[in-house]
C-alpha cells in the first residue's frame, strides 16, 4: 500500500476504467469510493454501440473479464464473426472469421448497457458511490475522461426493423482519415461517422454516411443524434499518485477507437499499484504502453492511405483464411513493429508528458 494513502480510495469518474479500479480495490479489502459527476452511471453516454476487441490483446474477452474483476456471464454482448466493409471501389466486401473480431456492447445507464452492468457488479460487492458529485481535487485515481479533441465523431441512434449487421464504411467523402460505421442489433441501429478534428466540421459527413446505406437499402432515420470526441496524447510513464486511468491518462486504441480494453486494464493497474503489487502494476502499463505506440503507428500509416489503397487492403484481409491474426500481428511488439514505432512515433496530436 503507498505511503499516505487510507484505506478510502475516492475515484474521480464512473466509466469502465474507474469501475474496474474500484471493483479491484474493494475485493483486495479497500473501501474505494467513485465519484460520478453525472446522476447515473453511464448518463453521459448515449446508447450507442461499440467494441470489445479480440485481437489487440493475446486475452480473450471472457478471460479477460474475470482477470479484471468481473463476471463476463452477467454482461450483455454480442460477438461479431462477420462485418461487411464498404468501399467506393465495388460491391461491399465480407470479411468473416470463425472466432469473434469484438464483442459489440451498449454504452449507456440502462440495464443492458455495459456502464450500467458493470456498475451494478461493483454495488453487489460494496463499492460506494457518490453520484451527482464530482470527485474531489484530492481523488487519488482520476478516470474522468479526455480533455482534449483530435477527432470527433458524429451518430444517430435509432430503432429499425431490420436484421442484426455490422458495416464498416471507408473514403475520405463520409469519414475523412477514420471510419464510418453501422451496428444494427435486435431493432437497434447506431450510425456514426468518426474523423480527424482538422476537417473543417461544416460538411455535414453524417449526413453523406446516411445517404449512402439508404441508397443501397438500408433504411437509416434521423433519430437521435449524438456526438462524442477523442483525443491522441500519449503520456507515457509509470503509475503514480495521482493515478490518471482511461481516457484521462491517454489509455485508447487510436486507430480504430477500441478503447474500452485499455481503460479497464489501465484501473487495474492503479488498483494493483496502490494495493502494492507494484510488479504485476508495471506488466501491465507496460503492455498497455507498447500496444499504445503500436496503435499510433497503425494509425499514422492509415492516414496515410488513398481511398483506392484502403479499399484494395479490405479485399485482401476478406481473401485471407485467418483475418483476426492478420489484424492481431498489426499489434504484435516484434521487431519490424518497433521499427515502425522508431521512425514514426511522436508526431502528429502525441503529447508525451
């Protein structure tokens, strides 16, 4: 345990990162208090969709789950082996595998949302809450979130009849340097379009996206709309009081946005610190820093790349027999990766700190 630190650990932020720290103090018998400055846990979130990735870590999800504290079995997700990639340059391209790319889950304070169930895992065990409330300057784990923007993303979420389906848009016209996406699951549809924040935000790329599968005859309403940010900084070096977990310490995937991995690994690091594990903490930012260096790279190569390029690499993955391993070695810490890391790393958006 650290110098200085009671067994009352106050938590600023109720997201996956700060629950996991919290779920992990509690059953190494600290009493962990999280301070959520909105009414409900999940509140700032709106609904929508996003992914548990299956190929950044060597872990599985289920695995994955327990390792951090949690019972995977009382978390509603959706593993997704077959997605559809959409390009300006053919017909749409299936990319399909035998074991999950990602489990899709609902952000959100609903009783199906993964904020919501992972909330109710920690009140089951004790954690206390102070919703409402933001946490005090004096917090010692700080997972409130990113501050700053590099890239933003817009969304609709909305209610459909349509099957269950998973569609990835690429070209500069509906996300320009990122993605566009479509997640339909049991009648409910989240449409998004994720984009550098240089593009001058007056084109309305949402807009483009949700023209785009309703002329091809997926019926995208204008519902709800919803907007989020993220943000590129990398703030490397080790554990320390204050614990900053999440977003708030820079802990995201930035190529594709799969970040909720990294956020929950992040909180068990600080919670493994201040329990005083500080080995076990160490393998695990380590980890998380080498697959942070590796995900910048990706994402400085993908900028990188001609509509036309990004289209012909699609078809190459969907002609593959084992497509997650290929996205896997994209993330592997061998040499050619490092390699990438020396001649590319710290441009852009990194702030190292």
């Amino acid at each position: 345990m650290i110098v200085g630190l009671s067994n009352s650990i106050h938590i600023a932020g109720g997201g996956p990162a700060g629950l996991t720290a919290a779920i992990q103090l509690k059953k190494a018998g600290f009493d962990p208090v999280i301070f959520e400055k909105e009414c409900k846990v999940g509140a700032g979130r709106h609904g929508d969709y996003e992914g548990l990735d299956n190929w950044i870590f060597s872990r599985k999800v289920p695995a994955f789950f327990k390792q951090s504290g949690f019972n995977f079995n009382d978390v509603t997700t959706y593993p997704i082996s077959r997605f559809f990639v959409h390009t300006l340059f053919g017909k749409p391209i299936t990319i399909q595998n035998n074991h999950p790319f990602f489990y899709l889950v609902k952000r959100g304070s609903g009783i199906n949302d993964l904020d919501y169930q992972l909330y109710r895992q920690c009140k089951e065990i004790g954690v206390r809450f102070e919703l409402g409330k933001k946490g005090p300057e004096t917090s010692h784990i700080i997972a409130t979130g990113s501050r700053k923007a590099a890239a933003y993303i817009r969304g609709i979420n909305f209610k459909t009849k349509l099957k269950n389906q998973v569609h990835l848009l690429l070209g500069s016209q509906f996300a320009p340097k990122g993605y566009a996406y479509l997640i339909i699951i049991n009648g409910k549809g989240t449409l998004a379009t994720a984009f550098k924040k240089r593009i001058k935000c007056s084109i309305n790329f949402l807009e483009d996206t949700r023209e785009y599968f309703n002329s091809i005859g997926i019926s995208v309403p204008n519902e709800i709309t919803f907007g989020s940010r993220g943000s590129f900084s990398l703030p490397f070096g080790k554990m320390h009081q204050p614990y900053k977990i999440g977003e708030a310490g820079g802990f995201q995937d930035y190529l594709f946005g799969f970040g909720i991995r990294m956020s929950m690994m992040s909180g068990q690091a600080a919670a493994l610190s201040i329990i005083g594990k500080k080995n076990d903490s160490q393998k695990i930012v380590k980890e998380l820093n080498q697959k942070r260096r590796l995900s910048f790279v990706n994402r400085i190569m993908y900028e990188q790349l001609s509509d036309k390029r990004m289209a012909g690499l699609a078809v190459k993955l969907s002609e593959n027999s084992n497509p997650l391993s290929v996205l896997a070695a994209a993330y592997a810490w061998n040499f050619k990766n490092i390699l990438r890391w020396i001649n590319l790393g710290y441009r852009y958006e990194v702030r190292p700190t």
